[in-house]
C-alpha cells in the first residue's frame, strides 16, 4: 500500500489516468442507449475528450510523444480547415410544410464559395440559427442534413429538410414561426459525405432505392439525377436514330409523295418506339420505395419529381404508413396506404434476371435498414453481386 499510495502522487500516474478516464467515458458514451437519448453529450464529450487527450499522453510518458506530435500535425490542420476554409456564414429563408412537422431550409448557392460544388447524396452541417450582429455561432451546435435538391438545378439555391424535434432542428423551427418570411442567420460547413466515392451506379443492372421519412433527402436527389442521366442517354440514342432515318430519305427526296408519306410516317413509328424503349431503359433500371407517415410529408419530393420528370415514373412507390386522412382522390397515383412488404420489395428487384448486378440504397430508420439488410442479404447468400450502402443518422 506503501508504494501505491507513493506512486498514485506522481504525476506520469496521474496523467495515465486521466488518460484511462477520458477513455472510458468516449466508450461508454457511445453506447447506442446513451447515444440516441442526448446525441449532444455524445457528441460534445467525444470532441472535448478527444482533444483533451493528446496533451495528456504527450506528457505521460517521453516514448509516446513521437505519435502524439504525428497525430497533432494530422489532427490540427484538420480543425482549421474546418473552420476556416468549410465554414461559410449566410442567411437563409426556413418556412414550416404545411400540416407537417417537416421545416423547409432554403439557402443561397452564394452561400458556397464559387470553386465549391457539391454531389447527389452528400450533407453539410448548419449551426442554429444566430440573431443579426452576432459574431458568430456555437461550433458545437452543428448538426448535419442532406442536402434535398440537386446541384444548381433550376433554382441556384441549396435546399435543406428537416424534422422538428428536440435540440437545433426545434429552435430553428420556432425562429421560423418568430421571424416568419424574414431571413435567418446561419454557419454552413461542407458538403461532406461519401457520395463522392460512389461507383458509377448506372453500370449495375438495377437500383434499388428505400427511404423511410425524411431518410429520401438522402436518396431522392441520387434517383433523380440517375433519372436525368437515363432520360439523357435515351434522348441522345432517339436523335441518332430519326437522324439516321431523316438522312436516309434525303438520298430518295425525288421520289413521289406518297413514298414520302410513308417515310414520315416510318420516321413517326421509330420516334414513338424509341419513346417506348426510353420509358423501359428508365423504369427496369431504377426503384425507389418511400415509406411516411402522411402524404403531405411527401409532397416536397413528389413535385421535384413532377418538375423535372413531368409525372411520376414507373418504379416509384409511396407507401403512407400513418391512418387515412385524405380523400381517395388526393392520394397520388404512386401512393398506397400501408407498410411496404420488405420481402416482396426484395424479391420483385431481384427476380428480374438470375444474373443482374444490383446497387441497394438505404436511408431510415434503424429497423427498416436491419429489415431490407437482412432480406438482401439472402440473395447475397445465393450468389448475387449486391453493392451495398445504408445512410444513418444517430
């Protein structure tokens, strides 16, 4: 005891530890119990005790020094680019969906340095808001959203959804009702996010989309430009083939006219079959499967759908989970109300062809990931190439 009670004065013990400590509690604040009851102490005591720890083990013991230095010189850099290069300050318009909890955050692409771009499926962090006149916000009331729209489509603004629940997304809610119509001031940090790693989704056979809620800010903005770039492709294969016939009927222009009526009407069939062809290449190339509470949570990505496609494609199911509340006639055509039958989902995709390459995305509740994971993970089993990536939240 003589000897403990000497070495637990000096200060190499001491420093271990703290060390010992600070370990214990990023550990243990990771649970997912504690994890999901406050994400903020989570997240402020894993950056508070991470720092914290690196002068700790400098001073602990000499031979750890070398990697601490090693760490510091990685680590620090880091932290300023953080806050120097991927902080921008702007303002934004935040307006409440109508008979939803969901809150609409449109900014500016301004907002984004000129050289920044940002891709289909990645998120930036937003601070909450802050009054005219301050400074600056708190770094450590940063949260992340995916960014819902897509890059500089015909409005050149970023737009942001959101859920009303406890902590920055209720402030900024109710800063929306306070301040109704006016702009709210807010730090931005990013994009993030590991889109910008994805393989080229359109050389897989299928892709499947799943969202839960607001799990589609994730993956709607990739289905649709994935829709865009088939709808492209298709348009660019239509022109070279009616070019091809129209160059065919210049070489016999001096034939009689009822030849010339046949060849239009030749060119006509080809434009509509290639239409036909267009719609299929899109709709056996991509599902996406929604699942929310109520129709009018859905209504924010239903009309970019509308706007950019025109209609709803083939392939996009909205299942409405929450009791009916609308008319017959209210509900979209793409929309049932009930659950979507994970299994049958799965099957329908995968059924297809014995041998297609399938891309699986997913964004949403914790039990709807497990779900589809585990039902794809059958086919997986069986031999099926699967690409596989699950977008969470805590």
């Amino acid at each position: 005891m003589g000897f403990l009670t000497k070495r637990i004065k000096d200060i190499d013990v001491q420093l271990g530890l703290a060390a010992i400590t600070s370990f214990v509690i990023i550990g243990t604040s990771a649970i997912s119990f504690i994890r999901h009851y406050s994400y903020r102490i989570f997240y402020t005591l894993h950056i508070a005790l991470s720092f914290a720890i690196l002068p700790i083990l400098y001073f602990h013991v000499k031979y750890l020094r070398i990697y601490i230095l090693e760490t510091a010189a990685v680590y620090i850099p880091l932290v300023l680019q953080r806050y120097t290069v991927k902080q921008y300050r702007g303002s934004a318009t935040v307006t409440l969906v109508p008979s939803t909890s969901l809150i609409r955050i449109s900014l500016p692409a301004t907002t984004l340095p000129r050289q920044t771009t940002y891709r289909p499926g990645q998120h930036v962090y937003l601070s909450r808001p802050f009054p005219n006149g301050t400074s600056s916000a708190s770094f450590s009331h940063m949260n992340p959203f995916s960014i819902a729209n897509l890059p500089l489509e015909d409005s050149p603004r970023i737009e942001l959804i959101a859920r009303e629940l406890d902590g920055s997304t209720k402030m900024i809610a109710e800063a929306a009702r306070r301040h109704e119509g006016s702009s709210l001031n807010f730090l931005l940090e990013g994009p993030y996010g590991s889109a910008t790693k994805f393989p080229d989704l359109l050389d897989y056979d299928h892709v499947l989309f799943v969202a839960g809620g607001v799990g589609a800010t994730f993956t709607l903005p990739i289905y649709r430009d994935l829709l865009g770039k088939t709808s492209n492709n298709n348009d660019s294969a239509k022109g070279s083939e009616i070019s091809g016939i129209e160059k065919d009927a210049g070489k016999t222009r001096r034939r009689a006219t009822a030849s010339h009526v046949i060849r239009k009407t030749t060119a006509e069939v080809g434009s509509q079959q290639t239409d036909e062809d267009s719609k299929s290449v899109s709709n056996s190339k991509l599902s996406f499967i929604w699942s929310v509470r109520t129709v009018e949570d859905a209504t924010w990505g239903l009309d970019a759908i509308q706007q950019q496609n025109g209609s709803i494609p083939e392939g996009f199911e909205l299942f409405v989970s929450g009791k009916q509340k609308e008319s017959q006639s209210s509900i979209p055509a793409a929309a049932v109300y009930g659950r979507p039958q994970v299994k049958s989902v799965v099957e329908k995709v995968f059924m297809r062809s014995d041998s297609q390459r399938v891309a699986v995305l997913v964004c949403g509740p914790a039990a709807l990931g497990r779900d589809i994971r585990r039902e794809v993970g059958e086919w997986v089993w069986k031999g099926r190439e699967v690409w596989w990536h699950e977008e969470q939240f805590s």
